[in-house]
C-alpha cells in the first residue's frame, strides 16, 4: 500500500532486532512519518488550487492589499513545505531521524493552518455575505480535508484544524451577530468532533501498521526458516552422498577381504555376509542369511562358541579377540576357525549388531601340530642314537674296554667330537625354538658371579686346551651376587669363552674381567683373535650367524651360540654386546643388575 | 639302605644300545651289579626278583612309559620306598617338577655320559641318607 514498502532498504532495520521486537516503536514511528510526507505533494497541490480559487474569490479593491498578502504567504509556505518534503525525500537515515522530521512537518502544518485561520478572521468580517458563506464552507472543508492527510498523527490534525478554527471561531462569537455566536458554539464542537474522529483513524493506522510489521516479521522469520531448511536440505543430500560413498567403499572392503567378514543380530542370526565367508563356509550367502549362525556354523559338540557364552558376550558388549572354534562346513568338513567379534553400540548403550571376522586356521593349526610333532621328535629320536653314539665312544676312550692307541683313538675321538657337536646343534636349535615359542622358562636364583665365572674357567679349560689356547683371570673378580639361572648363565659363559677360544691364535690367553658399575655388574671375555668384520657387526646375534663358515667346519659350533645367550642375557634383565680390543682381538661382555652392590658385607 | 654303599641297580629300557652302554658303565666303571629289563610291564616282577638298591627308568617306552610304571610301583607297598632315577630326553621343567613331586629320587637327562653315570647314581644316593 504505501510508501514504505516503495523504499524499503533503510525502513529495514537487521533480522535480530527486528525478531525481539514485533513492533518496534521508531519504526512504525518512521512509516507513520513517511505516510504523513507522501500526502504532501497532494496537500501542497490542493492548497495552491484552493488558495488560488479564494484569492479569486475574496479579490476586490479595499482589501487588495491584504488578499495578495495572504496568497503571498499561501505560496511562501508551499514552497517552505515543498522543500521540506523535497529534504524528506533526499534524507539517508529516515529511520533514525523520523522524530526530526515529524517535528518539521508539525511546524508546517501549523503554519499552514494558521495561514488558513489568518485568511478566515482577516477576509470574514470584511466581506460580503456570501462570500461570508464561501469563506465558512472553504474553512470547514479545509478543515476537514486535513484529517485524511494526517491520520497518521492526530495531535498534528489538532495543531492543523485548531490553528483554522481557533481564529475564525473568534471572529464568529466577536461578530455581534446571534446566528455567528451560535456557530461559534457549534464549530468548536465540530473541531473536538474531528479530532475525536482523527483519533479513532489514528487508532486503525497504528494497528495497522503494527499488523503491517507483524506480517513482515513473520515473512521473514519464513523467509529464514526457508532458507535455513535449504540449507538444511542440502547438507543432508550431501552427508547421504557421504555415506553412501563410504558405504560403497565398505561394502567394497568386505566384499574383496580375504578373511571372512559375516554380520550377526544380537539372536546370532546371520545378516550378511561376504564372498570370502561363503567361500570357506561353502554356504552361498542367500542359504544363511536369517539363520542362527550359532545353531548352523558349529559342530554339536563345539565347546566354545556355546549360547551360553554368547550370551555372555551380548550381555558384555565386549569385542573378542582370536577365539578359537570348530565350524561345519555345508558340505559337512569340520574346520578350524578363529574369530574375532566387534559388537556395534549405538550412543545409549544398545547393541546394534556383532562383525564377526573369521580365518580358516586348520591349515595354520596343522602347521603348529606338525612343528610341535618334529620338534618333539628332533627332541627324542635324534637324542636317543646319539645317546649311544656318545656312549659306545666314550666308554671306548674311558679305557673301559681295554686300550686303544694311535689311528683309532684318533678316529674315536673324532667320532665323539662330532656326534658332540650334533649334539649341540640340536640342543640349540631347541633351546632357540623354545625362546621364540615364549615357552622357555628360567629357574632364577641368587647366586655369586664371581664363583659362577671361576666355575666356567674350569669347566672350558680342556676345550681351550684343544686349540692351545689358555683361559685366565684379569684383574680381581670382586664378589658380585646376581639373580639369575644359573644353568643359563653357565651356557652363556661357556658360549664366550668357547667362541674366544675357537679365535684366539695358538699360545695365546683368553682374558676374563669383572667390573661393577652402578647397580650392574659386566663380565667381559677378551680374546686376541682377528676381530669382527665390519660387514658382520649388525649380525653378529643374529641365528646361523657366523662370519666365515669354514671356521665352523675347522673348530666346530652351530652359529646359534650367541643369537642364545643374547636371549637369555636379557631374559635375565641383562645385555651382551662387544666391542674391539686395544691391540688386536674382540672383547665380548654381558652385563647384569647387582642383586646387592657386595656380596662380602653379608658373608 | 643309603648308608651301605649303591651296589645293585635295575635298569628300565627299550632300546637295547643304550641297554648296553648303560650295563657296561656301571659294571666296568661303577663296578656295580645291574640288571637290565627290555619290557616295562614286566618291570615290576623283575624288580622284585632282583631287589636292587634303586632303579633306573627310562621315559620314553611303548606300552607302558616311565612315569606310568613309576604310579603302579608306588602302589606296590613293598616297593614304595625303593629309589628311582629317571633318565629322560626330553624333560621339560615342568615335566622334571612334575617327576620330583611323584617322588623320584633324580631325574638324570640323556645324552648322558657313561664315564660319569656311575658317579652322579652315587650322589643321588648318597643324597638320600
């Protein structure tokens, strides 16, 4: 309808103001303003034209003077109230500046007003009777004609209509004449009627236009709400996208893996499943789908996978690792299967549903029982000949059956040094398996170190007598109490002083050292053999590590010495390593934490 | 018994090698007297026949092994506190705690060495006094 909505943009106030308050008061103040001015043009119009028809009228000799004074100012104010609207129109902030402008516009219509009131007192007396009558109907239509023009202010009507009425009521009740002073009684009744009336029409604009901002307002809370909801729409369209694309991508996971992947309700049946669970169960997918995997995957007489500990499980909520199972092919072949189950929560704690991923394992169990079966077997029926190889040759060197002299107690021993070493070999390769296996245990106690080394000095003498080498003590073996096992501790040492001895060169000594340093103890066995080689260093306890194997041929070991006695060092909290020697050779060490920094304060 | 010199052992094995070695190492270097039984089941007669100071079992053996005639000797009373070695290849701690618990006297492993058997008998039997 009107003009605000003909320049809306700074009527405009941001969305949040506008949504705390449905009506905000200098708001509907500035469309009342802007309804008021856009009657102006009309007004101004209507007032030359009229001015000029009662400038006509009223025009005659004695008051020439006076009519053109007055059309004077009737144009002066026009042109006054033409500007005002022209600065109205031109103004940037009418929003902020209504109260500015409503003021102006009250002056102008009293101005305008009292023009009229000034032409009905000056012009009334001093005419003829019907221009008298004229004047009074010019008056009252003038008047009147001002309550549409400011319905959107009465006081500004009051100001307006009291200016014309004031002064010509005045004249009337002055005029001596009983009719005019009857007038004059009724036109200020006539005046308080208007007003009233503008009042009222006061009224029905404000509520207009407070309905007007009412709607507004709703129109755009919609407008946002629409927009939000678009926005809403295509976040939505784009998340489904999202999960449509990782679904495929899920499914696609499942369905080229390897292992088996089946989904199971929280009752155990069978929702889905992927190519490679058919391919081991020898189900196709649509035969399984629906049934209880619980009742249809396994044996009667599987003994793990229960209802009862299924339902342990759903109680639980738990994934489960590497449980192992017998399953029941369709074509009636039991397999060996481990499983692993991850059960789906949602947010409140329900259970959605259960991945369970599974492998074939016969063939892995297979592999473990036919290792167990040959380690047991290298255990047993290699140790059993050997036994009585070892046997029969060294009772034959004890001199148990009499003397044997030159070639063959050369042979003999021969015989018994490589049935010995075979022996060995099969000792660690059992001995490795067994640490690799995590089934090899120690027997730790707390013993003397020191007593332990000399022990091992003894025990290895005639070995390193073999390759002319001697064995001896550096320094001071201080007393030095550890916890370890001390059958394994012997095989480290032996292990050391074997292998310096094996390198030293002919007439040379093994050197054995004993040093304490905070809370460890090392033992170091210094040999002037030709060292490590470079190339060799990072190998050095790896298993069947040995530099050059014809060493091994010439003086024997199975290269699995070390990679052992590393394991057990640190088994037994310790750790070996070497290091070359000033002036030639190596120098092998292990070091273990000290049970007590001496062993001579308790003795 | 332990505070008289070890002199008579039976011995529990099948194979008939080590029979030998085992024999001729504790007669010509431990100067013992032994009597060697090939068939387990058939251990328990000859022990009784023999009476020997402490006997001499083997592990590994068909029909019936080592531990097995160890139970059915213990439930002979008049065999109950007669001692018994085993000598085995393939002892596993817990196997070997397993063994001393039953009550045997020793656990001795193979390969062993014929020069030191007699010997190491001799500590374990002197052990037990």
């Amino acid at each position: 309808m009107i003009p605000s909505s003909a320049a809306p943009s700074p009527a405009v106030p941001a969305r949040g103001a506008d949504a705390r308050d449905s009506a905000d008061p200098r708001r509907v103040l500035a469309d009342r303003v802007e309804q008021l001015y856009s009657q102006m043009p009309l007004g101004i119009v209507a007032t030359l034209a009229i001015g000029g028809i009662a400038t006509y009228e009223l025009w005659d000799q004695r008051t020439r003077e006076l009519v053109l004074f007055w059309w004077g100012l009737v144009l002066l104010i026009a042109a006054a109230r033409a500007a005002l609207y022209l600065g109205y129109r031109s103004s940037k902030d009418k929003l902020a500046e209504a109260g500015q402008w409503l003021r102006w516009l009250g002056i102008s219509a009293l101005a305008n007003g009292v023009n009229w009131g000034f032409a009905g007192a000056v012009f009334f007396p001093s005419h003829t009777d019907e221009q008298q009558v004229f004047l009074a109907f010019l008056l009252a239509g003038i008047a009147s004609a001002g309550i549409p023009t400011y319905a959107a202010s009465w006081p500004m009507f009051a100001i307006y209509a009291g200016a014309i009425v004031l002064p010509f009521t005045y004249v009337l009740a002055t005029f001596g004449n009983r009719l005019f002073s009857e007038i004059a009684l009724l036109v200020p009744l006539f005046y308080l009627t208007n007003v009233g009336i503008a009042y009222r029409l006061n009224q029905v604009f404000y509520s207009g236009y407070r309905l007007r901002h009412a709607y507004n307002r709703l129109t755009k809370d919609y407008s946002a709400l629409n927009t939000q909801l678009e926005q809403q729409i295509e976040d939505l369209l784009e998340a489904r996208q999202e999960v449509e694309a990782s679904g495929r991508k899920l499914a696609l996971f499942a369905e080229r893996a390897p292992i088996s992947v089946i989904e199971l309700d929280p009752n155990s049946t069978i929702l889905e499943m992927n190519p490679a669970a058919e391919h081991m169960l020898g189900y196709p997918a649509f035969e399984l789908i629906g049934r209880s995997a619980l009742h249809s995957l396994f044996p009667p007489d599987e003994n793990t996978l229960t209802p009862a500990w299924w339902a342990g499980f759903v109680a639980d909520k738990a994934p489960v690792a590497r449980v192992r199972a017998r399953c029941l092919r369709r074509d009636g072949l039991e397999i060996s299967c481990e499983f692993t189950l991850t059960p789906l929560v949602n947010d409140t704690g329900d259970l959605l549903s259960i991945i369970v991923q599974c492998q074939d394992i016969t063939q892995q169990l297979e592999a473990e029982r036919l290792k167990k079966e040959f380690t047991s077997t290298l255990s047993h029926e290699l140790r059993t000949p050997l036994t009585s190889i070892i046997g029969a040759l060294q009772l034959i060197e004890s001199g148990a059956t009499g003397e044997v002299n030159g070639e063959i107690a050369e042979l003999v021993s021969v015989a018994a040094r490589n049935a010995q070493r075979l022996l060995d070999l099969i000792n660690d390769i059992l001995d490795i398996d067994k640490i690799e296996s995590g089934k090899f245990t120690l027997a730790p106690e707390d013993l003397a170190l020191d007593e332990l080394v000399r022990e091992s000095l003894i025990l290895n003498k005639s070995f390193a007598e073999r390759f002319n080498v001697g064995l001896q003590v550096r320094g001071e073996l201080g007393a030095a109490l550890v916890h370890a096992d001390r059958k394994r501790l012997m095989q480290v040492l032996t292990n050391l002083l074997s292998n310096a001895a094996k390198f030293s060169p002919v007439q040379s000594t093994v050197e054995v050292r004993m040093q304490q340093a905070s809370g460890t103890v090392r033992v170091e066995v210094s040999d002037r053999g030709p060292g490590i080689p470079e190339n060799f260093r990072d190998r050095m306890f790896m298993r069947f590590a040995q530099a050059d194997s014809t060493v091994t041929r010439q003086k024997g070991g199975t290269g699995l010495g070390l990679a052992i006695s590393k394991r057990l060092v640190e088994m037994m909290g310790g750790r070996i390593g070497f290091e070359d020697r000033d002036g030639g050779g190596s120098t092998f060490y292990f070091e273990l934490p000290l049970r007590r920094l001496t062993l001579a304060a308790t003795k | 018994m332990p505070d008289t010199p070890l002199n008579k052992v039976c011995y529990v094995e099948d194979d008939e090698d080590i029979q030998r070695i085992v024999r001729m190492s504790l007669e010509r270097i431990g100067k013992m007297q032994v009597e060697i039984v090939a068939d387990p089941t058939a251990a328990i007669d000859a022990i009784l026949a023999f009476q020997p100071d402490l006997v001499l079992l083997d592990w590994m053996m068909p029909i019936l092994d080592g531990p097995a005639l160890f139970r059915r000797m213990r439930e002979r009373p008049e065999l109950r506190s007669l001692p018994v070695v085993f000598i085995t290849a393939k002892a596993s701690q817990r196997e070997l705690d397993e063994l001393r618990k039953m009550g045997a006297a020793g656990v001795l492993s193979k390969p062993f060495s014929p020069k030191d058997l007699p010997e190491q008998l001799r500590t374990i039997w002197r052990a037990l006094a």
